[in-house]
C-alpha cells in the first residue's frame, strides 16, 4: 500500500512531540522577530538612531517647511560685501549703535545680536590711550576725551536700551561666571530643572551691555552626534539658574512678556511620566511645544535670500523702508571669515544667525515637530501588527501573494511615518517596524520553505518506488494535487498473481523463493508504472496496482490494459534472468501470470488505523479484479477484463467476449472478456527505446 507522505511521521510514536515542535517553530518565526524588533524600539541603539535621524533630514530635504516672504523676521547680515565696504571685523560698537538705532528708526520690533560682547571695545579712543604708557598727560587725556563724547561701549549701551534689544551670552563648563538673565521664570507643573542641558557658567557680554539690554539669551548650540543641529534647547540651566535661548528671548521681548512659563509633566492634565519632564514653554500668549529635555525640534524651510538684508544697505539707508517695520531683526554674519556656521538637514554650512531665524520663524507659525514621548511605543505596536502581517502574508498566501504582501509592509509603514510627518508634524520612524514585518515573513517563508521540501521528500519517499517518476515529481511540485482523507472516484484495477506458486516454492529453498519473487515483481512493478499506474500493494507472488490515483489519468482503462500485456511479455525475460537452480526447478511453461483489470468507482485515501495509514482502494472494483483473475485460469486465458474496462478499450485494443462468468462471493454472473492484444492501429503506443519494460510514462498532458 501507498503510504501518504501527510503520515510519514505520524507512524512514529513522537507524533504529538513533532506536532508540538512544528507549532513551536511557527510560534518562534513570529516571536524572535518581534521581540527584537520591539527591543530596538524601546532601546533605541545608536546606530539605529543614526539611522533614523538621515531619514527624518530626508523627510525635510523632501517637504521642507513653507516660508513666508512676509514672515515677520529679518536678518541684517554682516556679509563679505559689507566687510569689504566698511572694514574688516570687529567693527567699532559705536557702528553697531548706529546699525542698531537705524532699525530702530525703521520700526523693527526688536533687534536681536547674534553675538558675544564679551570685551571692551578696543577702538574707542580712551581704549587706544589706555594702552600707552602710564603719564600724567595720559590719564588726562582719556579725562578730557570722556568728557567730550562717550566711549563706544557706552554708545552701543544707549542704543541697546532706547531699541529694547536682545544680547547674546556663551554657556560654557569652563567658566563659572553667573549668566545676566533679565527674565522671569514660572513653572507649571513638577520642576523640570534637573532634565534641561546643564553647564556651569557662562561668558557674559560687558556688563553695560547686558545692563542696558531688554534680554539676554544664549547662543549655545547642541548638534547631534553626526553635528547636525536637528534640535534647539528653548532654555538651559546654570546651577538652579534657568536661561533662555536668543531665539526664545527675542519673542519674550517682542511679545512684552516680562516672563518665560515652563509647563512640565504632570501639568495641567498631563500624564506624568516619572521624572520631571518640559512639554511646552509659553511666552506671552505664544506657546511652544518642547521635547522632554527643553529641546525645540527645527523644521527647515532652507536658505532664503529674501531674508537677509546686507548691513551696508541698512546703514547707508538703501534698504526698502517697509523692510523692518514690524519685525524681529537679528544682526549677525554670514561673511565666510567669521566661519558661524552649523550643519543642518537641509543645509551642510548654514550660518548661525539663520538657524535662529528658522526657529523664531516657526515658533510665530505654530507650526511645531516633535517626537513625542510616545513615539516608541507607537513603534513598537507597529512592530507588532507588521509582524503578524508579515507572519499572515508567508503562512496564508502563495509566493507570489505572499512576496507582494511582504513589500507592502515597509511601504505601508514608510507611508503611515510619511502622513505624521507632513500632516501630523510628528516624527515617527517606519524602519524597525519595517523590518521587523520583513523578517517575520521572511522567518515565516524559511519555515514554510522547508516544510515544502520536507512534503516533497516525504511524496517522494512515499510513491518513488510505487508511481511513475514524472508523476512522483510532480507530485513533489505540487502536493495538494494529492488529496489525502478519502475520495470516491473513478479507478481500474488491476491484479496480477503467478499460477503454480505453490508448488514451486515447495521446490525451492526460502532464500529461492525470496530471490524468484524479486525478479518477477522488478519488471511488473515496471510495466505498472510505465503505464502511469500505482503499486497498491504486493500479495506474496502478485500484485495489486491503481490507476487514476493518486494522479487524475484519463486514458487509466487503456493505461491498464498496456501494463496486462506489458506483464505477460516480460515473463520470458523473467525466466532468462533467474539463476540456473531456480530455472532446473520450473517446469517448462509453468511460468504464467493471470491478471484480472476492472474499472469502476472506489474510496482510495487513507485506509488504517489511528497509529499506521496507508494509501488503498477500497470498494467493490477492487473485489471485482481480484475475482477476475481467479477466472484466467477457469477460462485457460491470461487477462480477463471487465465489460466496463472492453467497452473503454474498445478502438485500442482486442477483447474476445468470453460470456457470463460467477464471480467468488457475487450471487449474479457478470459478462467477462479476454484481453488479446492491442489493435493493429494501437501498435505506435508501444514506445521507448526498450520495449514495454523500458518504455516511460505518458505526458502530463494525458496524464491531467
């Protein structure tokens, strides 16, 4: 009998071990996956992080943000023309003043300088005189030069206190100087102090200066690790001091707040989160959202002339008169001797002072960037349902399905990261979720994979000494073709049993016996599957073979009858290979084969027990050929066929009726025939460069 290759493993007693095993595996091939996928999400390692940040400076690079010609920031840039128009830098502060006052008159609504003041002006007069050698002559003409005009730190001091300016300051760990700080602070929530970026002192600009001031801010900067400035701290701390960044002093000053409000965690409704933790900063009646350390995520809109004004033009009045009214005006530089610049996604040397204008720009827009505190878990979610996707995708679809599904899965997440980007103004990274779906149907695919191969070895274990090769591989190509469980169909059938065995074995030694029953089942197990039949079972000196399974075959009663008459005319080729002791005990001519060919519907699928299938027919057909071969010798023929199997051979091969035979066990006659020959025009199917033995099995095609 044929044993179903679905069973191979389910005659072992570790049946419900490998069950459990194969179970197992699938569990696995969606769980490593995901475990990592979630581990890489909460953890977030460097290196992914670095990934990750190239692609959000992608997303700007693709979709920076809208600028308005009419946004209410100008830069008075100190480029290389002016430089070369009004000499080389520093220029002397009482420039400055004018460069200031000249705003001012212009109606800018605060002037902001991109810049440390840290020193006294040496090009004042009393400066130069200070440095000469101690006279009495000296001291008095620095005397009389005070009297007569101000010194030009004092003349940048007048100006910075009519115009209501903003000055820089450097926080630095080397110094351990206290920063001016001319804001309020007010805090709503827990205090979230010990989360901001934290230096020990700072380089103030001269006291005059800050003194006059109506702010004082930080320059400071904090790049990633590639030295991309992605992000800006709104405020930092010195010690318990909390300082604001230029960029936030100058809208405290433009919006006449006397005060900065940090709004933590566990403010207002909001969830706490363990420690303190910023989520926004307000001034005035603008509120900005922060990331937990007070950081202010920067949405580029790129470099734009149109808002740079050069600082010659300013001074020397050839700029549009409209040009500042109403506007926050930074001073700073872009001239390439002074080297402030920064790298940022859209920009690898942007100059400082424009990065201050982004963030002022965007802040007044209210268009914010974040990377919530949530972001990670959404993450890890996503992981979660990419990976039962992916999972789905390899368990349930065919290949093709399956390979289409898998790429849509980091198109879907780098779709969904897409839409929070441009229309949520939040940043959430696909490619862990990605990858994780990947591998999870990729893990998914191994596994069904070898599962495949293990069926195709198992079909091949199975029927590789019972079917055709052509039909064993193709049914190794496509298993499902083999439909297991138990199935009425149409079949023949065929037996074959050697007359006198009996009495031949009692001539013979065991061993003899087992050595002839070789022999002889060797070229009938050949003419059966040549014939794209299928060995049933062996019954000592005969056999049973099935035709039309496990494989559809529409030509089986014509297949059949080639394989009877295949078998009859290998007998001599029997005798001629037996050993001469084996051949002195065969009479001459005893060495004759009866088969009985049968057609009509059975049950064939698994036949047994819980522990032990096989493949089989069963039904009333198989009853039938079996008493048919009983017949040959009653009727002194060698094939006696059914009258179903001669009218499906009719046209291809000669039946001699031989009336109405009683078959063993059957209380009605049934009308037999003896199966001669092929018909003279059926002559071309005996094909193959061997004869009927080696002749292969017919196409697919029939065989479909």
């Amino acid at each position: 009998m044929i044993t179903p290759p679905s069973r191979i493993l389910e005659r072992r007693a570790d049946v419900p071990l490998r069950l459990w095993i194969g179970r197992l595996a699938d569990a696995v091939a969606i769980a490593v996956p995901l475990a990592i996928g979630i581990s890489l999400c909460l953890v977030e390692p460097q290196p992914l992080k670095a990934v990750r940040d190239i692609l959000f400076d992608r997303y700007q690079q693709l979709a920076p943000r809208s600028w308005d010609a009419q946004a209410p920031v100008q830069i008075v840039d100190i480029d290389d023309e002016s430089l070369a128009r009004l000499g080389q830098w520093p220029w002397p502060r009482d420039r400055i003043a004018k460069l200031i006052a000249t705003l001012r008159d212009a109606g800018a609504a605060t002037v902001v300088l991109d810049m440390l003041l840290a020193e006294p002006d040496r090009t004042s007069p009393e400066r130069a005189l200070s440095e000469l050698p101690p006279l009495p002559e000296r001291d008095a003409l620095i005397s009389a030069l005070a009297s007569l005009a101000p010194s030009h730190d004092q003349t940048l001091a007048d100006a910075l206190r009519s115009t209501g300016a903003v000055v820089g300051t450097v926080l630095t760990d080397a110094s351990f100087q206290k920063p001016p700080v001319l804001s309020g602070l007010a805090i709503a929530g827990d205090d979230p102090r010990p989360s901001l970026p934290a230096f020990k002192g700072a380089i103030a600009p001269l006291p005059r200066l800050s003194d006059a001031a109506k702010g004082v801010g930080a320059l400071n900067w904090i790049p990633d690790r590639d030295l991309v400035v992605r992000t800006a701290p709104l405020v930092f701390r010195v010690g318990t001091v909390v300082v604001p960044s230029l960029g936030l002093e100058a809208l405290r000053v433009a919006a006449g707040a006397p005060s900065i409000l940090i709004r933590s965690s566990k403010a207002g409704g909001l969830p706490g989160r363990g420690a303190a933790e910023m989520d926004a900063v307000r001034v005035g009646d603008l509120t900005i959202p922060t990331e937990a350390s007070g950081a202010f995520r920067v949405r580029y809109a790129g470099p734009k002339p149109e808002r740079h004004s050069p600082a010659w033009q300013a001074l020397s009045g050839a700029a549009a008169p409209d040009r500042f009214r109403g506007k926050i005006v930074l001073i700073g530089s872009t001239a390439a001797a002074l080297a402030d610049t920064r790298a940022t996604p859209l920009d690898a040397a942007a100059p400082g002072v424009d990065i201050h204008a982004e963030i002022i720009e965007q802040a007044l827009s209210g268009i914010s960037l974040q990377r919530p505190d949530w972001a990670r878990g959404a993450e890890a979610a996503a992981c979660l349902l990419l990976a039962l996707s992916g999972w789905l995708f390899g368990r349930h679809l065919r290949p093709l399905g399956g390979a289409l599904g898998s790429l849509a899965l980091p198109v879907a997440a780098a779709a969904g990261s897409w839409f929070a980007f441009s229309d949520l103004g939040l940043l959430l990274d696909p490619t862990i979720p990605a990858a994780t779906g990947a591998l999870a149907y990729g893990a998914v695919t191994v596994l069904a994979y070898r599962s495949t191969e293990h069926a195709r070895a198992s079909v091949r274990e199975a029927f590789g000494r019972y079917v055709a090769p052509v039909i064993v591989e193709r049914l190794a190509r496509d298993p499902s073709r083999l439909r297991l469980g138990g199935e009425n169909r149409e079949i023949t059938v065929l037996f074959a049993d050697l007359r006198g065995f009996s009495s031949l074995s009692e001539r013979l030694s065991s061993e003899d016996v087992v050595h002839f029953l070789n022999t002889l089942h060797t070229p009938l197990t050949q003419a059966v599957l040549a014939n794209s039949g299928a060995i049933d079972k062996y019954l000592g000196d005969g056999l049973m073979a099935i035709f039309n399974a496990p494989m559809d075959d529409h030509q089986h009663v014509h297949h059949a009858c080639r394989a009877a008459l295949d078998m009859q005319a290998c007998l001599e080729s029997v005798q001629a290979d037996l050993p001469e002791r084996i051949r002195a005990a065969l009479e001459p001519g005893s060495l004759q084969l009866g088969v009985g060919i049968a057609t009509g519907r059975a049950n064939v699928g698994n036949i047994g027990s819980a522990m032990r299938f096989d493949y089989s027919a069963v039904g009333d057909v198989v009853n039938v050929a079996a008493r048919l071969e009983e017949l040959t010798k009653s009727f002194g023929v060698s094939i006696v066929v059914s009258e179903a199997v001669a009218i499906g051979a009719e046209g291809a091969f000669r039946c001699r009726p031989l009336g109405f035979g009683s078959l063993r066990g059957r209380a009605e006659r049934v009308a037999i025939h003896a199966l001669e020959g092929e018909a003279p025009e059926r002559q071309p199917l005996r094909v193959g460069p061997r004869g009927p033995l080696g002749r292969r099995a017919i196409s697919d095609g029939a065989d479909d």
